[in-house]
C-alpha cells in the first residue's frame, strides 16, 4: 500500500487505492467526498518500499469455503460462550434472567475499503444438528457433591438402558429416546463411601425436555458436554486445570529446568456460516525440578522466611509424579506443623505420609524420609464425613509446579528464550492444529463419544475473504509522516518537530547525583528540543547528597521541592526498582497535582541523544503536548472513550479493583479526559464501590462538559470501547454499563449519538493470509486486515481486526462486538475509526493492537492501582497523560 500524504487524503474512495507497478509503488489520491465511502480518485504515486509477509510453506493442510448453512436455522438471539462442561457463562445483574438480546446493537458490521485477500482461520465446520435428543434432570438423595460419584451413581443406575446416555456431571442427562420409555425413573443405587461402608443413594430422573435437530442454546451445550467427554477419553491427553495436554510430546527444555506440553485451546462459535469449532495450539509450563527443590534453593537464601514459601506457592497448581492418570490440584497452603514423616489414621491404622505413598504407590524416593513440611489442598466440592470440606497433603519432593512463579515471570532471559519454543509461526501453527484435529477424529475413544449422537466434525480449516485497510494519513509538527508499509510502523528523529510542542518554562530535576553523566544528558535534552521545537527553560536541581533511598527522594521533595511548585518534575534514579518510584509518583500525582517523568542512571549513560529524544518526547506528552496525529475524517464533533478495569495492584483500601475512564477532547485525538474509581474486588462490570466516587453517569457528563469547554461545541457523536469484559458479561454491560452512559447523556440534554464496543482481545481465533500466487503458503496478515463476514456472530455486530505488526510467532487479531448503537455510522466509517485510533499511542512508534484510548484507559487503570494505591490523581492532572 502506498501510504498518502496528509494534504492529499481527502477521502477514502473506492477507486482511491490502485494497485502501483513494481516494487513499493502504488495507492493512489482521494478525492473530495466526505467521510470514508465517497470521494477517491484513481491516482497513484510512489510509496516506500515495505515488506510483504514473510509466507512459509504448509504441508498437507486442507482448506474448505464457508458451509452452506441455512441462515433462517440460526439462532434469533445471542449465544454466548459454554463451558465444556455444558454451563453457559452468561450472566446477567441482580438475578436477572439471561436473554440473550441487544434490541439496540445497531446494522451489521459488513464494510467494502480496502483491498480484498485471502485468509484462513483456525477453525472448523461442525454439524450439531443431524439428530434430535431427550433431556433429563437428575438428582440424588441424599445430595452427592464429588462429580466422579455423581457419574458412578447415573453409569450404575442406566447400565441397562440399552441406548447412549450423555451426562455433564451435574444435573443433567442426554438420551436419543425415552430412558426405557418413561419420563420419570427413581433407582437406588449402592455408593461406597470409603472402607466397608456404603450409602444408599435414590437417583431421580425426570425428563424436562425433548430437544430438536436445530442450532440453539441448548444444542451448543449439549455438545460441549459431549466434547469434553471425547477429549478426556482419549488416554494420551492430561487435563490440567479443566484444559488438555499431551505430556508424552513435551519438549524438554533442560537450561530451565522444565518442559513445555502442548495442548488444545478449543472453543464452539454459532457464525453466520454455522457452528464451527475454534481450535488454538496452548503450551502447559511443568517444571522438571519438585516443589522442594524449589524450597530449599528458597531456604538457603538469606533471610528467607516460611511466609515467603507461604506466598510464593500457594494458590499455584502443582502435580502429582505418582498419580496415574496424571492430574492436577491447587495448594492452598504449607503446613510447617507437619512432614514427611508425621503419621495420620487410614482405615484405623497410623501410618506416616511417607509410608503411606511407598504402600499405595511403590514411590521410591531418597527424600521422603526427609522432614518436608506437607502441602496442603482443600477441595471445593468433596467433603468429609463432619461435612467440611476434604483436606488433602501432599509431599513437596512429589509434585512438579505448574505454571510459573513471580520471581521467574520476572526472569527477562528465562521469558525470552520460552517465548521463543512457543510463539509459533503460521505455518507451523496450522500444520499442528491440523493434525491434532486429525488425530482426535482418528482416535476411536474420541468418536465414541459422537458419532452415537450424529456429531460431525471435519478437520478442514475454513478458506475466507479478508480486507486490508488503507493506511491513514498522519502528520507531525512539519510535514506527512512515511509510514512502513507492511509493519505500520514509522521512525522518531530527533529533528522531528513535534505536532503540539509544550513549554517547561518552570521545571525542576529531582536526582541522587549530579554527575557528569546527568549533566551531559541534560545538554542533550535541549539539542533535542531545539529540532522538536520544545521549549526548555533552564531547570532547577535538586539533589539528595548522594542518598538513593526512598525516604531521602521524600524529604526533599517535600521540604524543597513541593515548595518551588514546578509545572514538570524530572526525577533520576540509579536503576528501575518499586521504591522510590511508588513513593514519589503517589505523593507528585495524588497530593501535589505534578506532572513527573523518571529516569534511570543506567539508561541515560548509554546513547544519550537517543534516549533524550525518547524522554522527551514522553515529557512533551505529559505536559500537555503531542508528537503526531492522523486524520480520522469526523464528519462531526466526535468524542471517542476507553473504558477498562485493572484487578491487580496493592490498594490500600476495601475493595481491589480499579476501573479507569478516558476521553479524547478534540478532534486530532491528542487532547484526552483521564478520570479513575474504585470498584468491588475482581469485579467487571464498572460500578463505584462507593457512593462518594464518580460512576460513568457523571464521568460522561464530565467529558462532554470538558469537551464543549474545549471545542464550543459538546460532541454528537460518542464512540466507547470497552475492555477488561468477556462474552459471558456482555448482557451485563448492556444493561448496567450502556444505560449509565445514555442517563448522563440525557440528563446534559444533549442529543450525542451512543456507540458502544466490547473490546476483546484474549480470544482463541486467529487468522493467516494466503499467499496469493500460492495457496500453500501462509504468513501473518499485514496490519490493518479485517475479517467481518463468515465467522462474526450471527446476532451481534462484530468484526476482527488485526492493527499490529508481529515479528515473532503468530498475530492475534482483536474482536469488536457492537452491543449498542443509536448512530447513523456505517460499517466502513466504525472500521476505519478503530484502525486509525490504533496509531495515536504516544508510548510507541507503530500501531498498537486497539485504538490508543482505550490502552490509555488500561495504562490508568494499572498505574493507579498498583503505583497510587486506588486513589486518584489530582484535579490538576486530568487533562494530561501523566500516566503515560
């Protein structure tokens, strides 16, 4: 593509983007229509060479066309995602019932910019619906909680039925007809409850429904009850944490003391071409070390106390060497009153741990008759016979962790070099996910458990039509900027004027050592600003005399600092550590309302004209300014909003959670609206936990006030993205969160136009451009390729949208579900939006996977949690990315 300069891109026509002669040639002028369907002349013009997508060959790979579905079969209403265990995960607010309906989410999704390619998805036809089925509901008295004697109970009371019986392990059964032609059966069945005694169960089944051949709610969950039953009948498949893994074709990765076990990341979608199964290649991380080899290498740490080795392996998976089948179980906590050797009654008999598992197993282990402190798991569904909840122990030198701790996530070499073993590229992406296709319809265990029920599956990966759309015009302080065909990315220079240079006309450094290296890198600072055009007035010094701790950083900026009352604060650190980053941001943000930028020693001693040109470009940006922009083509006043929630942090506050609101404020996007509140713990939907916090009623009302303070004019049109949901809370969003934001509109009485998407971007689906010349070989799409057609939901509008560029492993694009939309906006003025938005984060040259305000939103969201501990910034700081 040939990316148009600024002055020239009037218009997004269809006509506009020819195909140029030879390498890095084409593209072509806009017109001078509005908006992005009209205008486009049949220009050309020379682009910058860019680089096409790297294909690579795939073998034996079969591709299939959408199915020819009858769409008038579809379901009428949304069909959200399913456990394979056969639950649905919707939900909905204060008991609600779930219906699956969003009356208001606008047309479809479907655009016609850009240029037609050819891409192919990880995902596969499947027939649901050959084949009609009767539903039963099942109970037990007295009630039985563990779902292996639940399956015992019903195997045992219908051995005799004569027919194939599916059950999900909790209160429902599946059979093709009449149980014996009845619709209601009561039998008692014999359980063993542990030794010699047993208990009498009655098992009541009374039939509920007689569910037809047709694709709807209760066909997908009846499937996803017998998927997994297929998947955890084949013997070389482990579940682990509720997914599976082939641990017999683990790659061995022996530097780290692990291996990596492939598994399958399976999801059912009803598209508009049908059901078809989403199916991603998953890596389990097992270590190869055990649980005490990993505790004692804690223990000869200085200062290592049993807390530590409380916090770093509790809640984490662990798995049993001697258990076979492998399974897996999550500790709770370390019993240090306990060991290895401490005996416990069996059957009446006391016996040590240790002896315990060398009776039961044949375990030979050097280290069981070490004094090991005991692992200690608590079950959430079996219970003892005092009717607490069972407690089971295990010994350390036995279990293999699963999964990674804090201090390896934090290993940077460690991360890398796994990364490398599982970002898999295209091609072998494909080839993998194939063949385990392959290799499960093959597996007779596998088809057992659907072929009686007439499931059909093929392992042909769907062939569909894609778009890529045109690049966007973008300019800086000077002149158009040339964007990287094939990456979307561009270069900074330091003489790179910036679009909107700010003034540090009273700005202060905060440092541990005026050395010559600080001073050198001040020099830089204002060459620097001479080519981007910032004004920097000579800055006041402040220095701890050497001191880096945190409480010296806090004196002075108290007694010195806080007193000049600078604009901007630079502040110098000798490496990147919590303290006193946390320390001084919360005190500069919360209570003195000053924008800061930090730096390490270590970071500017090294090309200091490089990283001068970065810092300061970050500063320009929290001080009011912007680097570039593009042109987004509103035909109206237009305000665009992030939405998103962070879990994680250390708040000092009832609750956990913090949800974050951020609006653009005028029309290039470079001015934003940057508000936070507190919500309940682990809670999505974005309601304050307090009555005394802003909630998105008066956020939205704030923004527009804001934004007509701004422009003279309060906006007519608001688009909102929304993270930090899932597919099961849409209808919770819906109904809470849009209703909130229409109230605030209305009480401002003002007639803005309502947009709202759900941004998702921890999705299975991922889809690879088809060389053109070679259907054979495959290669990540380039930035910009949009799917809305085929795969997209048949109820809600939606669309996926890959914006980034990716140099390892495989693209994951994002999916945008309208859920409302009372606009007159069409499908190709939403897409263009969302892909020109995705190039105005400040923090990176290059597009970013979702438009720039709303990983503005996520950025506030976890800077406030985990650095302000909850708390807001000052009111001097909303109008400023200071979190950037």
């Amino acid at each position: 593509f040939f990316d148009l300069t600024f002055s020239s891109m009037k218009g997004y026509g269809k006509e506009g983007y020819g195909k140029g002669k030879g390498k890095g040639e084409g593209g072509g002028g806009g017109g001078k229509g509005k908006g992005f369907d009209k205008g486009g002349g049949k220009g050309g013009g020379k682009g910058k060479g860019g680089r096409a997508p790297q294909f690579q060959a795939v073998r034996d790979i079969t591709y299939a066309g959408p199915p020819g579905f009858n769409r008038d079969t579809l379901p009428s209403n949304f069909v959200g995602p399913i456990t394979w265990s056969g639950k649905s995960t919707e939900r909905s607010r204060d008991g609600e019932e779930v219906t699956g309906e969003f009356p208001n989410r606008g047309p479809d999704c479907k655009g016609t910019i850009g240029d037609k390619v050819e891409v192919v998805v990880n995902m596969s036809p499947v027939d649901l619906t050959s084949q009609q089925r009767n539903q039963y509901r099942v109970d037990f008295e007295p009630e039985v909680e563990l779902r292996r004697r639940r399956s015992y109970l019903v195997q045992e009371c219908l051995k005799e039925c004569g027919q194939p019986i599916s059950y999900d392990g909790d209160h429902l059964v599946y059979a093709a007809n009449l149980i014996n032609g009845k619709k209601e059966i009561v039998q008692p069945v014999q359980l063993s409850v542990g030794g010699d005694e047993t208990q009498l169960i009655q098992v009541k089944l009374k039939w509920t429904a007689h569910q037809k051949a047709a694709l709807n709610k209760q066909t997908v969950m009846f499937f996803c009850t017998q998927f997994k039953a297929a998947m955890g009948a084949q013997k070389d498949r482990v579940c682990i944490g509720g997914d599976y893994f082939n641990l017999n074709q683990a790659e061995q990765v022996s530097e780290h003391m692990c291996q990596l076990a492939p598994g399958l990341d399976c999801t059912i979608y009803t598209t508009q071409c049908g059901p078809v199964l989403n199916t991603d290649l998953m890596f389990k991380h097992i270590r190869t070390d055990t649980v005490w080899d990993l505790m004692q290498q804690m223990q000869r740490r200085p200062n290592c106390s049993n807390q530590q080795l409380i916090n770093t392996f509790t809640h984490k998976v662990v798995m049993p060497s001697y258990w076979d089948p492998k399974k897996s179980v999550i500790i709770d906590n370390i019993r240090f009153d306990l060991s290895s050797t401490d005996k416990f009654n069996c059957k009446g008999e006391m016996i040590s741990y240790a002896d315990y598992i060398k009776k039961k197993y044949g375990v030979q282990n050097h280290d069981l008759n070490k004094k090991q402190p005991m692992l200690e798991s608590t079950s959430r569904t079996e219970r003892d016979r005092d009717g607490n909840f069972k407690v089971t122990h295990f010994i350390p030198s036995l279990c293999h962790l699963t999964g990674s701790t804090d201090e390896m996530k934090a290993d940077t070499y460690r991360c890398r070099e796994l990364i490398k073993k599982t970002a898999v590229r295209p091609a072998e992406r494909i080839q993998k996910i194939q063949q385990n296709i392959r290799e499960m319809l093959g597996n007779r265990d596998f088809a057992a458990k659907l072929q009686p029920w007439g499931i059909r599956m093929t392992p042909d990966l769907l062939r569909i039509q894609a778009r890529r759309l045109p690049s966007p015009a973008m300019r800086n302080g000077q002149s158009p900027i040339q964007i990287k065909d094939g990456s979307e990315s561009w270069d900074i220079k330091f003489e790179w004027p910036q679009l909107v240079p700010a003034k540090f006309s009273k700005w202060a450094i905060l440092t541990y050592n005026q050395n010559e290296e600080l001073r050198y890198f001040i020099d830089q600072l204002f060459r620097v600003g001479r080519d981007l055009k910032v004004t920097l007035e000579t800055p006041k010094i402040f220095d701890t005399k050497g001191d880096n701790r945190p409480k010296a950083y806090m004196d002075v900026l108290k007694s010195q600092v806080a007193k000049l009352e600078p604009d901007f604060l630079m502040v110098v650190v000798p490496r990147n550590t919590d303290e006193p980053y946390k320390s001084v941001k919360k005190f500069l943000g919360h209570e003195a309302g000053i924008p800061s930028q930090f730096v390490t020693h270590q970071n500017i001693s090294k090309d200091p004209l490089l990283k001068a040109t970065k810092v300061l470009v970050q500063m320009n940006c929290k001080a009011g300014g912007a680097p570039w922009t593009v042109d987004l083509k509103f035909a109206e006043p237009t305000m665009i909003v992030g939405l998103d929630v962070h879990h994680g942090g250390d708040l000092e506050h009832k609750g956990g959670s913090v949800a974050a609101f951020v609006a653009t404020m005028n029309k290039e996007c470079t001015k934003y609206y940057s508000r936070t509140f507190v919500v309940k713990a682990r809670q999505q939907i974005l309601e304050p936990n307090t009555s005394d916090q802003p909630g998105l009623k008066k956020l939205i009302k704030e923004a527009m006030e804001q934004f007509k303070k701004a422009n003279k004019v309060a906006p007519t049109q608001i688009i909102v993205y929304r993270d930090g949901g899932s597919e099961g809370e849409l209808e919770e969003i819906y109904k809470y969160e849009t209703k909130q934001l229409l109230q605030g509109i209305k009480e401002l009485e003002c007639k803005a136009k309502l947009t709202f998407f759900v941004v998702l971007k921890k999705i299975r689906t991922r889809y690879f451009m088809l060389n053109p010349n070679n259907d054979k070989e495959v290669g990540n799409p380039y930035p910009g390729t949009v799917v809305d057609t085929a795969i997209t939901n048949n109820y809600i509008p939606e669309f996926y949208l890959v914006c980034q560029h990716v140099n390892q492993g495989s693209a994951t694009p994002t999916k945008y579900q309208k859920i409302y939309d009372d606009s007159s906006l069409n499908a190709n003025t939403l897409q263009m939006y969302t892909w020109c938005a995705a190039h105005l984060y400040y923090n990176w040259n290059g597009t970013i996977r979702t438009p720039a305000v709303l990983k503005y939103a996520s950025t506030l969201a976890k800077f406030t949690g985990q650095y302000l501990r909850g708390k807001e910034v000052s009111a001097k700081l909303h109008g400023r990315l200071h979190y950037l």
